[in-house]
C-alpha cells in the first residue's frame, strides 16, 4: 500500500492563524497525514487544543518536553514528514528563518529537514512591504523555499492592502501540486 504523504502545518502568530485549521481539515480530506506545529505566539491566537483535535494528534510545540522520546521531536519531525508548510508566516519568524535561529521547534525542524518548504506570509501592508521583510523573503526564495504571495485583502489593522493570507483553498492546491 502507497505510503500516505506527511505533512507539518507550522502555524505563527499572526491575526490568519486560525485559517491553518481550514487549510488542516482540507489537506487531511486530501488524504494526507498531518501535524501541526505551533510557535507560543501562535497559541495566543489560537489553542494547540484545537489542533490536536483536528490533526488527531500531538502538536509540536516544546522542544524540552519532559517525556522526550531519544531522539528529539525536531530531529523526527525534519526527518519523517515530507512537506513543511508555514501558514501563516509572520514577519518574524521569516526574519528567523533567513538567518538561521532555531530558538523554537518550527525553524529548528525546517533547518533540519531535507522536506519541501512552503511560505505563506501574512502581516499589515506596510509590514510586507519593508525592505527587511522583502530582503528576508528573497533568502527564503533562493534556499528554494515555496512562497505563496498574500493578496489585497482586508488587514487586521482596519485597511485594504496586499498582505493578507492566501485563499486557503489554492494554499492547499500548491502543496498538493508539490507533492506529487
Ligand atoms: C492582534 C495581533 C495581530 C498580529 N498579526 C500579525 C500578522 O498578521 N502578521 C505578522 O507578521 N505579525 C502579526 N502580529 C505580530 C506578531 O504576533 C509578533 O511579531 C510575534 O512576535 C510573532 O511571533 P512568532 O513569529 O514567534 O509566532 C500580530 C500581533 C497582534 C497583537
């Protein structure tokens, strides 16, 4: 029988991370097997509670757990799934990513695992629009990371302007096409 295909949604904390839960329910009636990764900030905006129930299973959270098995979480994590996708994708954590912290679980098993990488960033416009953030983004790209753009759309901050998470529908559609 094929092997159902693993992949990580690693949620950030941004004012769209509860649409990980959409894009979860969609992959998972795809067929594939999925873990959620939340960073602390993810879980002010939304609870690991409703993604362990979602995923029916562990979320990736801590990476000092008490009950560790031998080999740390992140190590198994990077090595078994076969996509990481990053929805959504702070300023932040983008910042991390191109420069090499692994001060949390997500970036640690991204810089470990030899997976595709999905981006799917998600801020205020003028955020976006930052030469950090463009410059940050551009060193994702050439590490060969998948970016799916954010759209106009309306912003946490009250405003119109491209920023806003990708449809959930065609996050999945590009993960889908990656996995084949
Ligand atoms: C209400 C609220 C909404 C936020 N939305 C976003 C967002 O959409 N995108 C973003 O990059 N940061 C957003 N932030 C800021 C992040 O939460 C902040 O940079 C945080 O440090 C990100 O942590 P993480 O990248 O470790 O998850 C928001 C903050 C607040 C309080």
């Amino acid at each position: 029988m094929k092997r159902k295909k693993e992949i990580l949604v690693a949620v950030t904390g941004g004012i769209s991370a509860y649409k990980a839960c959409e894009l979860i329910r969609l992959l998972r009636k795809k067929g594939y097997g999925v873990t959620a990764a939340l960073t602390r900030n993810a879980a002010k905006f939304v609870t690991p509670l409703t993604f362990r129930t979602i995923t029916s299973r562990k979320v990736a959270m801590e990476m000092f757990d008490e009950d560790m098995p031998w080999e740390p979480e992140h190590i198994a994590l990077a090595d078994s799934v076969d996509l990481v996708a990053v929805v959504p994708a702070t300023a932040n954590f983008i910042a991390k990513l191109a420069n090499g912290y692994c001060d949390e679980i997500i970036s640690c098993v991204i810089t470990a695992t030899k997976a595709k990488v999905v981006i799917a960033p998600a801020m205020n416009d003028n955020m976006y629009n930052h030469p950090t953030v463009k410059e940050n983004l551009k060193k994702l790209k050439s590490f060969g990371y998948m970016m799916i753009k954010p759209v106009k759309g309306a912003l946490a901050c009250g405003r119109v302007g491209v920023g806003h998470l990708a449809e959930v529908a065609a996050i999945a559609g590009e993960i889908e096409k990656l996995l084949k």
